[in-house]
C-alpha cells in the first residue's frame, strides 16, 4: 500500500502539492508549490501483547471493521504522548478490559505493503478490572490447537502467533525482527516461569 494523494497544503491550504525530492533527502515527498512545506508520511507504529494464562492465549474477536469477525490478540496503533509499552498496555485494556505485565518484548515485525510496523510484547494476565470495549465482540483463553489460523485478522497476526508457540514448545523465546521474507530471532534464553 502506497501513501495517500495528498490535495491540499496542512500550512497554507494551496491545492499545489506535487511530488518531488526535497534537497538533501533520499525520497520523493508531497511538497507545496506555493509555500515549499514538505509533507512527511510515515509508518504507523501497532503495538499489542501476546497474554498466555494457564497454557492458553487470550484472543479477541473484532465487533467493528476492518476484519470484523476474525480473531486476534490485542493490538493497536500507537497513540502521540505515549510511550510503546503504555500503548500496549492501553490496547489490551480497550479491547479486553484486561490488566497485563509487560514482561519483554518479543516482535518488531515490518509490514512495508501496509506501511506498518508491529511492536509485541510477552504479556502476563492480571486479571479483567472492566468490561471489553466495542472494538471486541468475543474473548477467549484458547490452547494453541483452538486458535483459529484460518480466522485470523492479519498476516502478521498468524506468523507473530505461530513463532511464539514454536518458541515456546522449545523453552526459549527471542526477540524476532523480520517482516513476511525474512526475519531473524534474537535469543534471550531459556524461558522461565513466568507464565503460570
């Protein structure tokens, strides 16, 4: 997914926007022809937390589009004044009613087609202390053999999962960095006991 067309100059309200390199930078920008300002478009930062409780994971399924009806762990964009984990931690409270403890980070997964980035963390339950919001139609702990691969929101979603429950079939999760071609696990170690 390409940038938006922009029409319109968020300075001075000219509709002289045209596609150029501004000097000194390594990409074609939006730029206004009448006042020069350039119009910066860049990735949205999604962060969420994978929560296992008991040997299950706590997965939401969307009342709202987009993907309305499939399934996912809690996740969201990231909002201005917040830190990445504050924006995790709010997601899973929104979408859940869910409290968590971060406990590492586990995923930053680039999504370039969707100008995206994924920023997952390992997550312990701490208990629901409020209803779901009206993002969420359903919850469910689920083992890993009820998730519902096929019912999935994302792409992204399913390989972040999937990894994860390799990871931990082996005892031992990383930190992953890739994107839906390539990736790398950064280890940690042995996996503890942090989940119960």
């Amino acid at each position: 997914m390409l940038h938006k067309t922009i029409r319109y100059c968020s300075q001075c309200g000219a509709d002289a926007i045209r596609q150029q390199q501004p000097p000194g930078d390594t990409h074609l920008r939006p730029v206004c022809q009448q006042c020069g300002h350039v119009i910066y478009q860049n990735p949205t930062v999604i962060a969420g937390c994978i929560i296992e409780h008991q040997g299950k994971f706590l997965l939401g399924r969307r009342a709202i589009e987009p993907m309305a009806g499939k399934w996912s762990i809690p996740a969201g964009f990231m909002e201005n004044g917040e830190t990445v984990e504050q924006a995790a931690a709010r997601e899973v409270l929104e979408e859940t009613g869910a409290k968590v403890d971060l406990l590492s980070p586990y995923s930053i997964f680039s999504v370039p087609q969707m100008n995206q980035v994924y920023i997952i963390f390992r997550a312990r339950f701490d208990g629901f202390v409020q209803p779901f919001g009206d993002e969420t139609a359903e919850l469910a702990f689920m083992a890993k053999d009820e998730v519902p691969w096929h019912h999935l929101t994302y792409p992204a979603i399913g390989q972040i999962l999937s990894r994860y429950i390799h990871e931990e079939s082996h005892g031992q999760f990383g930190l992953y960095m890739g994107n839906f071609d390539v990736g790398l696990v950064h280890p940690f170690g042995t996996a503890n006991s942090c989940f119960n």
